[in-house]
C-alpha cells in the first residue's frame, strides 16, 4: 500500500466475490427500487457483469460522498480532455435532479417565498442538489498559472488549494492514471485533509496509489475505459441520489443534511 493512502471509516462490501452474488441476485429484482440505494449497483451487473470487480470500490466511493454530503461538504471532480467531460458530466447530475424529483422543503420554499416576488415561483421550479465543484473552469487563473509559474500542470492543486476545506472529498478522472495534474490535485487534497478517490483504467497509474478508493474500470484502451466510466458514474449517482432523495420525505435540508437516515448497508 502506498505511503499516500490514508485508513478512512467506510463501511464497504466483502471482496468483489460479493459482487458476484449480487449479479446471481438481480434476476430477481423485478422492478427498480427508489428507496434502496444498492438497487443501482444489481442493475449495473445484471447489465454490465464484467463490472463485478470495480463494485466494492464503487460502493464505497458512494458512502464515502455520501457522508462529504452528510457534513456540508462538497465533492471536487478533475480530469483532461475526455475526463474533464466525465467531471462535467458528474456535477450536472449532482447538482440537480438525475432520476428521481428533488423537491425543496417546506422551510426553504416558506423563506424563498418571503425573499422577493418570485420567491414563491423558484420555491416550485427549484431544486435540491449535491455540492460538487469541477476544477480548472476558471480561465483566467489557468492563462495566470502559465503566464507566471514555469512549473506545468498546477491549476488543479492551485485551485484545491484555494477553495477546499477539511472534510471535503476529491474525485480525479484519467484513463491512464498518470495524468501529472490530476495527481498533483490529489496530493494537494491529502494534505488539506480530503477524502481521494479515483477513476481510472484497470492499471490504476500512480492515481491509484494516491487514492483512499480507487475505482478501475476493467478496460485499457482509451475509449473503451471512457465507455466503462459512464457506467460506474452513472450508478455511483443514482446510489446517492437514492441515498439523499429515494425516501421522497420532505427531510433534506440545505447544508446537505437528512433528517432520516437512508444509509445502504454493506452489500
């Protein structure tokens, strides 16, 4: 294990044998589940069952966001090319709803209604969502970096550096896992304390090892770990927001907060 790694409280699943159960089990799951937040993970392999070996991480990649959530967090993506899409991808589906309605609390559209004459309106056309940030949107701090510091690919762990807090969590995307900027962010993020997490080929690269849950897609070709990617990302956002919204309970509230709990348990 690499020196990098940290030891997280995570509840995860048994090895990915486990996961081989769950495929024998989703021929059994006749109709999707909005409450249940491993329903996703038996779609997935019922579907995909060569993704067996990436769901323990997946899963726990998942519980460890979903409690960022919990805290009043917020997840920061990175990538280049492709990935940076990925990320792109990911935060659009976070920020508001994928799957499933997010209504506001009766709270916050009762305050929104009093804010302005068209608080009521945004109270009914809004929605909640997850805190999730992409680096590297920033062009004018991208030109200011290259411009001034002669040491390449910083922008990530430059702006890490700036906006995130303790507690917060670091998702880096690269196919190969050796992209120099996404590793530079993640080392940036142990440092202030995040949760690391990557997504990358079957190889890992050095991401990997920098990571406290590394998710490999098993797939080396480019394209083809980018096919793979789509898959793991869309069923680690429909399991939080299952997690967050499944119950359809008028219980979330604005720091990123549920007053009932709706944790999956170790699948």
């Amino acid at each position: 294990m690499s020196n990098y790694r940290r030891t997280f409280s995570v509840r995860t699943t048994e090895p990915p044998t486990d996961a081989l159960r769950l495929h024998r089990q989703a021929t059994r799951v006749a109709h999707p589940s909005h409450s249940d937040p491993t329903t996703p993970v038996r779609t997935l392999l019922a579907q995909h069952p060569e993704l067996a070996p990436a769901t323990h991480d997946l899963i726990a990649a998942y519980q460890s966001i979903a409690s960022v959530q919990e805290r009043g967090g917020c997840l920061y993506l990175c990538g280049n090319g492709g990935s940076m899409a990925d990320a792109l991808h990911i935060s659009g589906e976070m920020l508001k709803s994928y799957t499933l309605p997010r209504p506001l609390n009766a709270d916050l559209r009762a305050r929104l209604a009093e804010a302005g004459p068209d608080g009521a309106m945004l109270g009914q056309v809004l929605e909640h969502g997850l805190r999730a940030m992409v680096l590297g949107l920033n062009h004018s701090l991208s030109s200011a970096l290259e411009n001034d510091v002669s040491t390449a690919g910083i922008g990530y762990a430059q702006e890490l550096l700036a906006m995130a807090h303790p507690g917060d969590g670091l998702l880096g995307i690269s196919t190969s896992g050796n992209a120099r900027n996404v590793c530079y962010a993640a080392q940036v993020a142990h440092a202030l304390g995040l949760i690391v997490l990557s997504l990358t080929g079957e190889n890992g690269g050095r991401l990997a090892s920098l990571a406290d849950i590394a998710i490999r897609a098993p797939a080396a070709r480019t394209d083809r770990v980018q096919e793979t990617h789509i898959a793991l990302y869309h069923c680690l956002c429909e399991m939080l927001e299952i997690h967050f919204f499944g119950s359809q309970r008028d219980g979330f509230h604005g720091s990123g907060q549920k007053s009932t709990s709706n944790h999956a348990e170790p699948l």
